[in-house]
C-alpha cells in the first residue's frame, strides 16, 4: 500500500469511529455492496428489509462467538419474512486480520459441532481483507472490504434459492474482480471512503 492509501484509509477510518456502526455497516451494504452489484443476491433482502444488523459493543473473542452462536440460533429459528441473514458488527474488538481468521475458524467448528452443517454458513468481512496469494493492495480485495470486522450468517436455504434465480453464482467473484480491477486505485478509494465515512 502506498502512501496515498495509508492516509485514505487512516482518515476513513478516524472518521467511521466517529459515527454509528450499524448506520454506517447500513450504508455500505446499500450502496458498496448492492450499489456495486458485488452479490447480486443480496438486493432482496434489503429490499424487504430482512437483513439483521447486531452491533457487538464488547472487547472479548469469547463473548464476540457467545454472540455468534445466538446469532445462529436466532437466525436458524428465524421465519425469511422475519430475516434471512445477519451481519455481526465488531468494530472494538481491536482484531487485526489474522486475528479474525483465527475467530472465523473458530466459529465454523462451533458451529459444525451444533449441528449447522448444510443449515447455517458464515462469510467473512474485514477492512484489512485479502484473499490468499493476492497482493495486499489488490483492488480485488475490496469485494470482502467492510468498516468493521463483520460475520454474515446466512442460511443455505437463501444460497439455494440464489442459485434457482441467478445464473451461475460461481462466475461472480470473476465478475466482482473484473469491475474493481477496471477502477483507478484512485476511484475505488474516494469510493469506498465516501461509503464508509460520509
């Protein structure tokens, strides 16, 4: 990352602690996510107003997957007209990228162990995310981008639905790759900066 970005980021970043996370982690799902087409999918729900946002105010990785794993229960008991996904906001953890994998991994386990295989699945995103064997100021890496560490539960019944509606679900990561790749570093992040801070 060059100098440039260093100050973008750090000066998006001074700006969204300054503001509400759930509004801001709202925004960016509206207009970064749906606004860029970067999971077709995802249009629905917010549409419908079915996205749960749950804002983990606390420091500690035992209470952050404690939360994670009610979020669980609640989605996988939850009707679709009620939600169908959530998004867990941590923005006070302090957790570094590798420090967020570690949890991510963690919170697969757990949630096999419960029994959530082919039910429930988790993906992942962080303001520092990138994808293995990509360099770390790859545009690409802004598909998985986010204000704040956040874990979306979803539930496979959603991901089934998409695939009977959209056309081949594999060929969007290429596709969200090609539409970032066509951005200047410079228009990706005066856009992603007036997402996450305006």
């Amino acid at each position: 990352m060059n100098h440039a970005d260093e100050n973008t980021d750090s000066e998006a970043r001074t700006l969204i602690h300054q503001q509400d996370p759930i509004m801001i982690t709202q925004r960016w799902v509206k207009q970064w996510v749906v606004g860029l087409n970067l999971c077709p999918f995802a249009r629905v729900p917010l549409q419908k107003g079915r996205i749960r946002y749950r804002l983990f105010e606390g420091r500690d990785e035992a209470d952050l997957l404690t939360v994670l794993m009610d979020e669980c229960k609640k989605l996988d008991a939850a009707e679709q007209n009620d939600f169908e996904t959530t998004l867990i906001i941590a923005p006070h953890c302090g957790l570094d990228f590798d420090d967020y994998l570690g949890i991510l991994n963690t919170a697969g386990l757990l949630m096999s162990d419960a029994g959530w295989d082919g039910t429930l699945q988790v993906a992942s995103f962080h303001p520092d995310y990138v994808f293995e064997g990509t360099a770390a100021d790859a545009n690409e890496n802004y598909s998985n981008r986010a204000p704040y560490p956040i874990f979306h539960l979803l539930k496979e019944a959603s991901i089934d639905w998409a695939r009977q509606h959209f056309d081949d679900l594999e060929a969007i990561p290429y596709a969200n790759i090609k539409r970032l790749e066509g951005m200047t570093r410079a228009q990706l992040l005066t856009l992603f900066r007036s997402v996450i801070s305006a």
